[in-house]
C-alpha cells in the first residue's frame, strides 16, 4: 500500500505529484479559482481574487511545522508571520492583515508559546498588519511533537506579479541564499551553527517600495523556501517555456553554508531561504532595481543570470560553473531536511 | 512551570483566558482588525475586511485535528469543509473560496488520504466553491498522530451578522445538538455509535436563502461547534448585555444523545455540533422564519427560548428546567473531549 513519505513534503517534484494527484485531477478547472483570480492553476504560494475595482485580494496559507522550534536567527511564530507576509508579497500584494492557527501539544511550557507569539506579533507590530481572528487547539501528549503554527496572509494588490519571465529578463536575488536551510539542517543533525542564523525576516520593506517604483517591471517574484533557489529558477524556466541560465559564481553563499553543504555533498541551491527574493526583471531597468535593492540596505543583492528563448532547454535551468561548462540544475526531488519551516 | 492543558483547546473558558493572555493582552487595539472590519475584538470564528464598496470579504481559519478521522457521518475532510463554510456563513457571508493546509504523518496510507481529500472536495464541488491553493507538509514517524487540516473559508457578505442579540429575540436551532460530539466521544470511548452519525454538514443551503430573506432581522448566528449550545448561549448572554432564557424541553436532542450523555453526567448542551445553526431573529418574523428554516428541509429547527434585558442575570444563560425550576447553564470549562474537531 502506498503511504505518505516524507519527499511528499519536501516542496520538490514529489510534493507536486502528490498534489496533482491528490486535488488538481480530482477537481474540475471551474472549482480552481474564483474567476478572474489566480488559484490552483497557478504555481505559486499565494492566490488572487479579483475585488471588482481592478484590485486584487491576495491570500495565502502555510503550516509551519520547523523543528527545533527555536533556532539562531528566529523561532516558529517569526517564521510563521514571516513566510505568510513573504507570500502576499511576491505576488504583488500589500499585506494587510493575518490570522493564525496554533496547535500545540498538552504539556509544553506555557512560557515558550509565549516567547513564540511575541516573536509573531513583533513583526506584525513592525510592518503594520493586523491580527484579525485565528484558532486554538491542543492535541494530547505523545499526539503531536510540540507545535505547528499555521498562519493566513491577506493582501490587496493593484497589479499582480503572474510569474512569468520573458527573454532577456534579469534574475536577481535580494541577498545571500540558503541560510536557513542550512542552520535548521546543522540543528537536527546535532551540529553548531556556530553563528550562523537564519536569514528569516518580512520583505515589506524590500518588496512595497520595489513594486510602487519599479512593479511593471519586475515579472516574477518568489521567496526560495522549500526547495530553495532551484525550485523557484525550474518552477519559472518551465512558466516561461524558456531557459534560465545562472552564473554559478555570481550566486551569493555565505562560506560556511557553501562549505557545510560541500561536506555532505549537498547542492546549497536547494537550501531554504526564509528573507530572501528572487526577481526576474526586465533588462531595460536591471541595473537601476539593483543599485534601488541595494539601497533599500540588501548590500548583498545580485544579479546571477538571465532567462532566454531557448528550443533545446526550453523548461530547464543551466548552471554556467566555475569551470566554465555548464550543467542542468535539477528540480528537487528527496527529502532533504524534514520540517524545515 | 506553567504547561499548556488540554482545556485550553477545549473552545470554553480555558481557550478565551489563554487567546487572551497570549494576543489579546499582548497586541495594542489597533492591530485587532483592520479599519471598519471585525477581528480580534470580536469574539466569533470569523473576521471581516471592508471592500470599500459596502461589502465585506469574510474570512476565517481552523486547524481540524479530530480523531478517528474517520467516524459515522463524515471524515476530517468532510469536517474541514463544513467548519470553514459554515463560519463565513454565520457571519453572515458567502462562501466563494476556500485554501487548506495539511500536515500529514510519514507512514499515512495514501489511500486515506484521497478518501479524505475527496470528502472534501466533494462539498466544495456540491456548494460552488472554489479551491484557490494550499500547503502540505510531512512531519517524519512518531512526531503527528495521523493527519491536521487546516482550512480557510473566504466569502463576501453584503451585510454582517455581529452576533449581538436584542431584547426580544427568539433563539432558534436549526436542527438537533451535540450529535458529532457524542459520536467521537463514543468513539474515543471504544465504544459502538450504534447508528448515530455526526451532523457535519454544509449550511450554505439553510443560511444563503435565510439571509436573502430575512437577513436584517437575524441578529446574531452562529454554528454550536466546540463548547456546544451553552459557549453560544453564553457568548450571547455577554455580547447582548441581557439574560438568555431558554426551555430545556425545547431544545432537539435525540434520546440517545441524551442517554450516553447522562450515562457519562455530561450536559448534552456542551457537545459539539458540526452542521447547526444557532439564530437570534427578531420577534417579529420568528414564526415565518421558524416555518422558512423547515421549508428548507431543516425539520428538526425549533425556537428553544429568547433573549431578553435583566439586571439580576445579565450576562447569564437560565435554563427553564423540566421541573418548572430555573438553572444557571455555565460556559464550558475543563476537557471533554480531545481533538473533537
């Protein structure tokens, strides 16, 4: 009998399969999204519902299941306000306002939910958003390990960002890459990660003053989680039915998460980021949004590649190494850390 | 150290004190909602956000953890379904869209989980609602018993029930009590349900024609779910600034509800229910109403009582006995059942 494995919930090829399978062929396209909004025929984190003015309501929702559930850098309701707001973002939504759903196992100290809530209401505190309603539910001992926190982001966007790259498109990451991935993946396996931190963080501060300068421009948005930078360069190489090409140098990653990686011959290009954007840009503008990131205090914002018309790799991603050649960027597949957010 | 109990996830006085303590006091006002809605200063399972054309985007979330998930009358799917839509309605919406979040067991059976997705999907199909997007996570063997799905309902409402009842107001339940809370809880005591079913079900064809038709007269609505008949009633009682008084023979409870529930000294009136509707209407039109809900195939519906001004009980719910004496229903505290929902 076929169970339940843990590369289901990798957010790599398995993921997608086990929800084609489970929703997308099962429901009719009328029952995936309301019309003229963008649901679950569109391949990203979040969803849209047009408001009848030419705005959009943009909503998203996300169980957070990260264990060790404090970790240098952040804790679970960080990472939960965070990863919700990140979504409404990338799709071009102001966000608003959030809830939350916590569920928690009967007999965890009181004084960590607490920590962990003040983690999750300072960044709505800081960026503005409302927490607008959520659930509480305990689950007996032994039933549940600790706490899995699901939050809903709600934004209105005047322009959504659909995710399709065209030819000539800039890509440009916001920041270092893998961070996150890297330090929960040193915690499970018993390791220190000896001052590295999670790269967690809200984006509001990137994205709302990117898209009022610049929103025309930007054609695809996403945040690296689940999957990492891999997933999101397949995941547009295959919307834009084109090919992405990467400079494997430009890529920016920290020493320590590259050399970690190296030693257990993992591809730090599936970590997850948990404050990190990848834009496609238009070239006309590249330069200028760059220098406008960078400025907005991501010192180390980069542009690592291009997307372009391609017949032969159309759909897929190559990677320009260091050596010179190049090489196919594979879609995750595995499971490389569990409950990594 | 103080630990987290299981009545804190119970939906009664345990649940409010810790919401409270961990958000409420801890969030400054204007971070409860956002301008002109409903969220955390309004004690119901659903927000609102003005549209700004007079409308109102309704928007609500559970986590449904219920064991078995299987059970006579439904699944968690099912479950999770009806919850979500029956929330957007009893604020006096109409559903349009839902997301869902599952975080599932390594090991689940695949096939469990279709069966589960179905049920569903299947009432999303039968009440026109669309699927927009979604999570899915896996936690590895041994850290999540079984399967949690969260659900988020999203509709539009033209005009919010606020859930305050007038003096005056007759309260009417659309259907008998406590079924879904007595059959897990047999369950959960190993024991036969004996051909009782929970009541899950969608109340998108009770409550979209009664709001068409008598929406300004419904002052409060609201669907008996954790904490039973007496969390409502008491809700009321408190919102209302006035004494609810109720009939105890009025109000529909099958015998064997009521037996297995006196077997166990439990009050029937703190048993969930999962497809009920529980309605202030004005006095005026209460007869009509009462004969609408049961045109509408809801036989069962009966007005249990009203709602009236006090001094002595304001905040109090009295329940006329069968005796002919008056007693005090308190709201729920302590754990009844775990994972009832």
């Amino acid at each position: 009998m076929a169970v339940v494995r843990l590369s289901h919930g990798s957010g790599g090829v398995e993921t997608a399969e086990i929800i084609e399978r489970l929703f997308i062929a099962r429901l009719p396209d009328v029952f995936k999204k309301v019309p003229g909004g963008l649901g679950l025929d569109f391949p990203d984190d979040a969803a849209a519902v047009p408001m009848g003015d030419g705005r959009y309501l943009v909503i998203t929702v996300d169980s957070y299941t990260v264990s060790p559930p404090f970790f240098p850098g952040g804790d679970i309701g960080l990472l939960a306000a965070c990863g919700s707001i990140n979504d409404v973002l990338m799709l071009g939504g102001r966000p608003v306002a959030m809830m939350d759903a916590i569920v928690v196992e009967e007999g965890f100290p009181v004084e960590d939910l607490e920590r962990i809530v003040s983690s999750f209401l300072s960044v709505l505190r800081s960026e503005g958003i409302a927490l607008i309603g959520g659930d509480f539910k305990v689950m007996p001992r032994g039933q549940l390990d600790k706490v899995i926190i699901t939050t809903v982001g709600v934004g209105v966007a005047e322009r959504l960002i659909v995710d399709r790259p065209r030819p000539g498109d800039k890509i440009l990451v916001s920041d270092y890459v893998g961070d996150h991935g890297a330090v929960i993946m040193m915690l499970q396996h018993g390791e220190s990660p000896r001052g590295l931190k999670s790269d967690v963080k809200p984006l509001v501060r990137l994205m709302v003053p990117l898209l009022e300068k610049y929103g025309s421009y930007i054609h695809a948005a996403r945040d690296p989680t689940r999957g990492g930078l891999a997933m999101v360069l397949n995941d547009w190489a295959r919307a834009g039915g084109g090919v992405v090409v990467v400079d494997e140098e430009a890529i920016p990653i920290r020493p320590e998460v590259a050399s970690y990686s190296h030693m257990l011959g993992i591809d730090p290009l599936y970590l997850a980021s948990e404050g990190v954007a990848v834009l496609a840009v238009d070239p006309s503008v590249a330069g200028e949004v760059l220098n406008f990131v960078r400025s907005l205090g991501f010192l180390n914002a980069k542009v690592i590649g291009e997307f372009r018309e391609s017949r032969r790799y159309s759909g897929y991603v190559l990677l320009k190494t260091q050596a010179g050649g190049f090489r196919i960027l594979e879609p995750p597949r595995g499971d490389l850390v569990p409950r990594i957010c």
